[in-house]
C-alpha cells in the first residue's frame, strides 16, 4: 500500500519532516515506520473496497492507514513510534478529523512553541492524541487549532506565516516542494490549495527525464496540466486512482468505457476537452469569489530556506510558471478571461457565463 511510500521518500529526500523543516528522518527511523515496522508493531489485515479484488486497504492494529497520514502523523511532527502514530490515526477517524491538516496545523504549532512564538504546551514528538481531542471539541487552544494553520498564522503573526505550511488555507501533504518542483507548481495552482488528489503531479517528478529539482518554465505548466486533466477525468468517471497505472490511453480507454457504461459517445479529444473544462471552471469558479492569482504561491519557507544539500525553490519562477499555467489554460492572468474563451468553456453546458456572476 502507500505506506510503502515512507522509506522510499526518505531515502529520495522528499519526505517533509518537522514541519517541511526536513526531507529526512533517517533510514533507521523511516524503517520503524515502513510496513514491515509497523505489522510487527501492530499486526496487519489486508482489505479492500466492495467487490475489488486489489485489495490497497492495509489496516494495523485495526486502524487504516494511508502514506499521507503516516507523514502527517509521524515525521511532520517529528514522530517516528508507530504506536503514536497509529493511535493518533485512530483518533482522527473516531473524531472526523483530517490527518493531513490535523498534522500540518499541529506541526506548524510544534514549531511556533519551538521559536517562543507562543506559550502553548506542544513539541515535536509529543503524542498528539490529546490535541487532536482539544480540536475535535473545540476545547482551550483547540478551538484556535481547529481553524488551520492559515488561520493560526494570522492570530499569531511575528512572521509565522512564512512557515504555515498551507495553501489557499489547506495543508500541504507528503511530497517536499523544494525537491519535487512540478509538484509546486501543482500544489500552487491546484484550486483548492494543496491538494494532491486533484493534480498527480508528483507523478511527473518521479519519472524518468524529469529533473525534480529544476522546474523549467517550457515544460512544468504542461506537465502540471497533464496531470490535473488525467485526475479529472479519472473522478468524472468514477475511476479508482490506485488503478491509472493499469491504464495505458486515459483518453481512449476513457471514451470507450464511457461508452460501454453510459452510451455517452465522445471522441478521445473531446473527452480531453471535457476534463480541461472541468479544471477552469473550478478556476472560474475561485475568482468569481474574489481568489486572484496571487494565492497560487507556497509559504515563503519554501523559497527563502534552502535544503541542507542546497536545494531551493524560485520565487521568480514559480511566479512565471503559474502565468503561464493560466495562459495555457486559457484563463489568462486577470479576473476574467477573453469572452471568447468564456463562451467556448460554457457553450457545452448551455450555461451563459455572463448570467453565472461573472461579470
């Protein structure tokens, strides 16, 4: 399962540690956490969704776990004993809580306690079950927690902000920015902030002829594209992501099941342009209530702190490869874009733009 993610990421150095302070726990460390650690630890049961025969859901202990809860959980907020991690999963889902904001917000407050920022009890490697009860309740300090790290951010001011670890208000997951630069790009622009569900771009990071520590402004965006029109057309058709490995044409194999399943007939290529509609109109959808392009950045850590190898992050560039993403995308960088445009993305879904508060 993604568990296994672990170990590799720390040996590439693309594992977020300490609140993005790190891309390493050590090997010793990642190992505990590995899904050998952790059965041995716990015991495992593997399970899988409703007549699957994958079976991608591994569960220690009872309690399912996924490689962004692992990081989340553990490393993020320099934790590397699996009892602590698995019970503070374990509580996430008896408290509804998310584990990838549960932990990027715990961690950033690990951090600003660490800097005397703030007079709150918390530390690295401290068990987080109890904060993660103050947040689910509300209760002391948790009612602040429960905001995100954004919002923290904001009330504790003293410069916090350029290591509150978010986008757009959402928390970043498991993937280094400053090592993986077409997931920042991704990660920036994605519209919901950072969100690694609806851009695989970390995807292209990890393939071969892609330079993961240099971004390039004539290839990253298109990348980042890619991505984000393959996950789109994978949720439109209610597909598995764990599976797109299994899928050598998304967009052939795509219109044919769509066909075979729904008697929808679209063309490859209008099936391509169906999943890019979908990732403007989120856009579209953003700046019609206010977001303007200048909330597709990451936090100032990023550019500012370079790795101890040296590997950083231009400001400058991500700022010209998100123009150029929008301009790809047909956007453009202003709050509307050409009307032509407008009325080529609304004209399938016999919408008027003009009458959807976008004027």
């Amino acid at each position: 399962g993604t568990v296994a993610n672990l170990e590799t990421f720390d040996r590439l150095r693309i594992l977020p540690a300490r609140n993005f302070q790190r891309v390493s726990i050590g090997r010793a460390k990642a190992r505990r956490l590995s899904p050998e650690g952790l059965r041995a630890e716990a015991g495992h049961v593997r399970e899988g969704c409703a007549g699957c025969t994958i079976g991608c859901d591994h569960r220690f202990g009872g309690t399912r776990l996924e490689y962004e809860s692992l990081f989340a959980l553990g490393p993020l907020c320099g934790i590397d004993e699996p009892a602590q991690v698995l019970a503070a999963a374990a509580a996430c889902d008896r408290l509804g809580v998310d584990t990838i904001s549960a932990g990027g917000t715990l961690a950033f407050a690990m951090e600003c306690a660490e800097r005397g920022l703030v007079p709150w009890p918390i530390a690295f490697g401290d068990d987080l079950v109890p904060w993660l009860e103050k947040i689910a309740a509300r209760e002391g300090i948790g009612d602040l927690l429960a905001e995100g790290s954004r919002r923290v951010a904001a009330r504790v001011g003293q410069g916090s902000e350029r290591f509150a670890c978010q986008v757009k208000g959402l928390e970043l997951p498991g993937y280094e920015p400053r090592t993986m630069q077409t997931m920042a790009l991704g990660l920036a622009v994605a519209a919901r902030g950072a969100d690694h569900n609806r851009s695989g771009a970390y995807q292209a990071d990890l393939q071969p002829g892609v330079d993961r520590f240099a971004a390039a402004l004539a290839t990253t965006p298109a990348r980042v594209i890619e991505t984000e029109d393959h996950a789109a057309l994978l949720d439109a058709l209610i597909l598995c992501k764990f599976l797109r490995g299994a899928i050598a044409d998304p967009w052939v194999e795509g219109a044919e099941l769509l066909a075979m399943t729904a008697g929808i007939a679209l063309s490859p290529d209008e099936l391509r342009e169906a999943a890019a509609r979908i990732v403007a109109l989120r856009h579209l959808y953003n700046r019609r209530e206010g977001w303007t392009i200048a909330e597709d950045t990451l936090p100032a850590r990023f550019f500012d702190e370079p790795l101890e190898d040296g590997a950083a992050l231009s400001r400058e560039l991500l700022a010209a490869m998100v123009a150029a993403y929008h301009e790809a995308r047909g956007l453009g960088v202003e709050r509307l874009p050409p009307r032509e445009r407008l009325d080529a993305l609304f004209a399938p879904l016999d919408l008027d733009p003009w009458a959807e508060g976008l004027e």
